[in-house]
C-alpha cells in the first residue's frame, strides 16, 4: 500500500477541500520564562503542551467551484469549534482564527485559500461543576422544608365534618394519577421507573383518613414518588420535561367547591393547598433534574434553563401573594441555584444550527459532509423526525449540531 493511500479526504465542518501543503505546530511547551537580575540562567516555568496550530493552503477546483468556496468560507466563519479532516493528521477539533481567499483569472475553475486553526478539544465542565448541583439539592431541600411547613399551616382537616376529609382524600387521588402519568412518560422514553416511586403511589391512591389528617404524611407521601427519579441514571433530561409538565398541570381538573360555610370554605382551602404543594414538589423534582442532567445541545440547556426559571418566578409570586414569605424565600435561592448549575454546563455544549440539504440525500452522506463521518447519522434523523434515514430531502431545513 502507497502512503497515498492512507491519506484523508479534506475537509472543515464538511465542507472538502484539496491540499498540496501544510504548515503545522504539533509539539511544544507553554513556556514563562524568568529572567532575574544578578543572574546570568533564566528559570523556564512550564505551564503544559502549547497549542496545535494548523496553517493550510487549500484549493477547490471544478466547474461548481464557487459554491464549494462559499461553503469553506461559511465553516470558517461559524462560531465555536468544528470538525477538521486533516489529509495528514487524520481528525481533528479545532477553531478557525483566519481564512484567506486567492482567485487568479490565470487559474479557472479554481480558488485557493489558507485556513489558520487551532486545536480547540472541548470545553469541559468547570470543575466547580459538581459543587452547583449539590448547592442546587441544598437548595431544593430547603425549599421542600419550607413548601412543607406552609402547606401543614394551612391543611385543616381535623375536627371538620367528614365530608371535608372524604374531599382531600379524592383530591389526594387525582394527585396519585397526575403522578403516575408523569412517571409514566418515562417509561415511555424506555426509562425504567425505580420501584420505590412505583410503590409509593399505592398509599395515594385510595388515602386513609389516617394519613389525609396527617399533612406531614401528604407532603412525604408525593415526595416519596418523585425523589427516587433523581437516582435514574442518565434520565435526568426526560425526568426534567416531565416534572415541569406536573408542575404546571397539578390540579388543574380538579373540580372546584362551591358554598360558603366554614366547613366548604375549609375544603376549598385544603384543595388549593394540596394544588399548590404538588405543583411545588414537581418544581423542586425538576430543578434537581435539570442541574444534574446530561443536556445534549446548548440549545436544551438554555430552554431548560427558562422554562424552569419562569416557573419558579411564577411560584413565588404565588408565594408572596399568600404572605408565605419562607417560601418566597427559599425558592427564590432555589431558582438561583439552579439557573447556575445549568449555565456552569451550557457553554461546553454543541449548539443547534439549521442546514439544508441541496439534494435529496440519506443521513449517512449529511452526516459524513458536515462531520467527516457518519456516527452522527441517527442523531440526525431522529432530531428531525425522518421518516426514512435513507431519504432527507432536498431543501427540507434540518436542525444539525455545530460539531459532532
């Protein structure tokens, strides 16, 4: 075999290209050098391996030319980091500090240009990381405390007339049912549901009077379904979308009460209380999920990010109308918590960008032209719903990642 052979076909974000010559900077320190007066040896601080840079004359040639240029010009003009095919050096992820563009009248059907790189690698977590999502569960437990002694503040059950109870126990089961259709939704995602949370619905769903009179045994017993979802490996960004959704629906088709005696005025109560409490457990769920969740593009992380944040905002304006000012409080840590634990994860990620294919193509070749391989293939056609992995079609704008 010639070493041609083992030589790559070219390209930047998927964008070919074809090279004679490269200059590049593949080895080295990162020197500070001391010089001190009275001393004729300087002292070398080693501060670790400098930097890969890549300086490339490439060229595109062909009767379509133009359009190949334009696409080599777009790649080193999009922000972040991408996917270098080095003919040479094999794969690489770097960033574009400088493109240069040549075009001779003497050369048709040709256009040179000189790309200046940078190895980039990745931009991983900060190692503060783990500490965020442990402020952001400080945070959440401290919420729940607080949710927990205002919901027992105002749960009046005990000497009403039984009607009162039989009503906070209904309302206690349709809790049981919005619940066991939220961690249904996982299993949906194929995730396995632990069996603690499983278990702990089959109290909530024909309640004892024992345990509606206890509003320490309500608060426990829908946390007790929610907190084991924290422990599921990995299902962090579906459990997330899930609480959010319980969160914003708790009770809504619960059926109002009407009248105005004491003992109606008391069931009414009871069922904005239980409301309010589920809503705010779903909440707290959701922001232990969403800060320790592994968020697949910046885009996810940054929507996770808002939506828990409005709902937070909206909670504690519920809060603070109430006068429930621990409450008001203690979510507002919470919600400051957890935008930081997700913003610490966000910038590292891949970012959404729209690509539109000329031609009808399958989702081997999109992502062998944008990544220089073909291991983002599924990943494509499942982001965007394909129908046939075989067929994209041509000018159906697709969302891609910025690197693979």
């Amino acid at each position: 075999m010639s070493w041609k052979d083992n030589l790559l076909p070219g390209s930047f974000r998927g964008a070919a290209f074809h090279v004679d010559r490269h200059d590049s900077d593949v080895g080295g320190r990162r020197l500070q050098v001391h010089e001190y007066p009275g001393r004729d040896v300087p002292y070398a601080e080693d501060l670790g391996g400098a930097a890969h840079r890549f300086t490339i004359e490439v060229y595109v040639v062909g009767d379509d030319y133009m359009a190949a240029r334009d696409a080599l010009i777009a790649a080193g003009n999009k922000p972040g980091s991408g996917r270098l095919v080095h003919p040479y050096l094999g794969e690489r992820t770097v960033a574009c500090s400088r493109v240069g563009l040549r075009e001779d009248r003497t050369e048709g059907r040709m256009a040179r240009l000189v790309l200046e790189l940078v190895e980039a690698g990745e931009n991983r977590y900060p190692a503060g990381d783990s500490d965020r999502v442990a402020a952001t569960e400080s945070a959440a437990a401290s919420a729940d405390d607080a949710v927990d002694r205002a919901f027992a503040s105002v749960w009046d059950i005990l000497g009403r007339p039984n009607y009162v109870s039989d009503a906070a126990g209904n309302d206690l089961a349709s809790a049981a049912v919005q619940l066991a259709a939220s961690i249904g939704r996982l299993a949906l995602h194929g995730i396995e549901v632990p069996p603690e949370s499983v278990a702990a619905l089959e109290p909530l769903r024909a309640p004892s009077a024992q345990l509606v009179a206890d509003p320490a045994g309500v608060s426990g017993g829908l946390r007790a379904v929610l907190d084991p979802l924290q422990d599921i490996d990995g299902g962090g960004v579906h459990v997330f979308p899930a609480a959010l959704d319980l969160a914003t629906g708790a009770g809504s088709d619960w059926p109002a009460v009407s009248g105005a005696t004491p003992a109606r005025l008391a069931q009414a109560s009871n069922q904005a209380a239980l409301r309010s409490l589920l809503r705010r457990a779903a909440i707290t769920a959701a922001a232990r999920a969403a800060a320790g969740a592994d968020w697949q593009t910046y885009d996810d992380a940054i929507a996770a990010r808002d939506g828990l944040a409005a709902a937070l905002d909206d909670e504690r304006e519920l809060a603070a109308d109430d006068g429930e000012r621990e409450a008001f409080q203690e979510l507002g840590k919470l919600r400051a918590a957890t935008v930081r634990a997700i913003e610490a994860r966000a910038p590292g990620l891949p970012r959404l960008v729209a690509e539109t294919p000329r031609v009808t193509e399958p989702a081997l070749l999109t992502s062998y032209r944008l990544y220089g391989g073909i291991d983002q293939a599924e990943t494509i056609a499942t982001r965007n719903r394909i129908r046939h992995p075989g067929f994209l079609a041509a000018g159906e704008p697709l969302e891609v990642l910025t690197r693979a």
